[in-house]
C-alpha cells in the first residue's frame, strides 16, 4: 500500500492490545503493525521482557514498511487502559496428540483473569477471542464481560475458511483467488464445511470434483490444525492464525462491513440459543453488527445440530470446572 493511500484511510481504532505474546500473537501484530490497523498497539504476556522484545521487533519492521504505528511491550495489564479491540491469544498450545478441548482447564483460568483486566482497565472494548477452546472460551469471555454479542466474538471460521481453499486449490490445480469456501459450527472435529456455498469462479465445486474428492477436503479441513501440529512437533499454526485475526480485525478497524465467519453467541439463529458458534457474521467499525442465516438442508442441520451439541456439552464441562 502507498504512503498517499495510508495517510488518506481512516482507522476507526485508536488503541489495540493484544494478550498474549505467542507465535500466533507475534504474527498477528506483525501484519496489524505494518498496515496501520491501529494507531497505538500493545503486545501484552506475563512474561513482560519477551513481550517487549517482540514488539521492538514488530515496530522497527512496520517502520521499514512506512507504518507509523506505534508497537509497545510488557506485562503490566494498565497496558490495556483505553484499548478499543483486544485480542486474546494468550493461553498453552496443543501438544501433539491433544484435542483443543484438553486444553480447557489450564486456558480457562487464564481467560478469566485476562477478562478480570479487561473488565477494569477497558470495560467498553470490543473483545476478539482466539484461544482454544475457542468456542467454549468466547462464551466464557461474553459471559464475563456483560456486553452485547456485537462486543465479544471469537476467530476460527476465517483460518478454517482458509484452509479449507488451500486444500481446494491443491486439489483442482485452480488459482485460490477464484475459490469461494465456508465453515460453519465448532472449531474443531465437528465443524461444518458447507460444501453447497463453496465455488470456483462462481462455479459449484462439485462440477470440478467428486463426491469422494470433496469429502478428503472436508475430513482434511477438520484436521488441519491437527495436521500442522503433528507435523512440527514443538509447536501449532501461528502465520495462518495471525492473519485470520488480522482479516477481522482490517474488518472492524476499517469499517468494511465484511461478511466473515466468527464465533458468535446465538439468538435463536439456526435454532440454538445462548451458545457460541462460528457463522457467517457482518463486521463492521461497531463490531459484530449482524449474523446472518443461511438456510441449510436437512443433513446440513443435522451435522450443525450435532457440532451444536458438542459445544454445549464444552460448555457444560467448563462450568463444571
């Protein structure tokens, strides 16, 4: 992007704070940093040295792309006072071999503190949750912070979106710039990839490939995360993250209104009420300004009723913890 096309947009978000100093919370500044996202950015972990280390890192990089964002550093959560958005990645990763649900009762605690802070130091901040398990943790963090769905939501939909185009483009040799994808329901091995919007240059999917080809992508959909973590090792996705939360947060930060898919708490929409669940949602500058519902066939529902009701039995766990 030009200096002249930066200096003429208008960043509805002042100050971002990020919570959690990891890989994915490291890639995720990187890409906010350099496209001014934001004119103040914190990067924020108990282990403050690392957070400031990282951020004089991200800053002095966006300052070679001719960003003047300012990136800081620490563990003091006043670093939060005033924030518009706050980003919540912090919270232990995978091993291999684990679900994102095995991780709930070391990540829960961590969430609530993290919201405690939020609660005191920018009670009116919008809230964007990526911590596993995200579902069940969005809602933990919507129930604590007793704003509106429009103010807490939480980011799985758009990574899986992406990978689910990724494994498209593999599998038909098509550029993925024509392939439209979507992913509704839980994050994780109950998601629901609706292979009926998905297209390719506005042609459906099953007119390029077969009904087994389809669904190898949709069981390798669900199993990315899984995949990238089997095959590291030492540690889980991070760059597709980052930029994940980067798209939602270009979204609200440029009021773009866009259609992406995100962990909501429901309404009544597709049939299911005070749960949080990825789909398709309109961001804007206020937030989470519209879920949209899409009508489903029968065996649609049905898989959304059966991701649906692994959520609710996570939910049921965590408030049992």
């Amino acid at each position: 992007m030009s200096l002249v096309a930066r200096a003429s947009r208008r960043c509805e978000v002042n100050k971002l704070s990020i919570v959690g100093a990891g890989m994915v919370g490291e890639a995720a500044a990187q890409i906010i940093a350099r496209e001014e996202f934001c004119r103040e950015l914190m990067l924020i972990d108990v282990q403050g040295e690392l957070a400031q280390g990282k951020a004089l890192d991200v800053w002095q990089a966006a300052v070679e792309s001719g960003s003047d964002t300012r990136v800081y550093g620490g563990s003091n959560a006043e670093m939060l006072r005033d924030s518009d958005l706050v980003v919540i990645t912090a919270g232990v990763p995978r091993k291999p071999g684990q679900s994102r649900q095995d991780v709930l009762s070391i990540n829960l605690p961590i969430l609530d503190g993290i919201m405690r802070d939020i609660n005191h130091h920018a009670p009116a901040a919008t809230v964007l949750v990526v911590s596993n398990p995200v579902d069940v943790l969005t809602y933990r963090a919507w129930s604590l912070s007793g704003l509106g769905r429009d103010k807490v939501f939480g980011q799985a939909g758009v990574l899986d979106t992406a990978r689910m185009k990724c494994f498209i483009a593999e599998e038909t040799g098509f550029s993925a710039r024509d392939i439209t994808a979507l992913v509704l329901g839980g994050h994780g091995d109950s998601m629901v990839p609706l292979m009926r919007y998905c297209a390719i240059g506005s042609v459906p999917l099953s007119h390029f490939l077969s009904s087994e080809q389809i669904e190898r992508i949709v069981e390798r959909t669900r199993q990315g995360g899984g995949e990238i973590l089997g095959l590291k090792k030492l540690g889980s996705a991070c760059d597709a993250p980052g930029v994940a939360i980067a798209q939602m947060v270009d979204a609200i930060a440029n009021g773009r209104n866009r259609i992406l898919p995100t962990v909501a708490i429901l309404e009544g929409e597709y049939g299911r009420t005070d749960i949080a669940m990825g789909v398709p949602c309109v961001l804007a500058k206020e937030g989470l300004v519209r879920v949209i519902e899409l009508p489903l066939d029968a065996q649609e529902q049905a898989m959304f009723d059966r991701s649906a009701d692994h959520v609710v039995r996570d939910i049921a766990e965590m408030n049992a913890l």
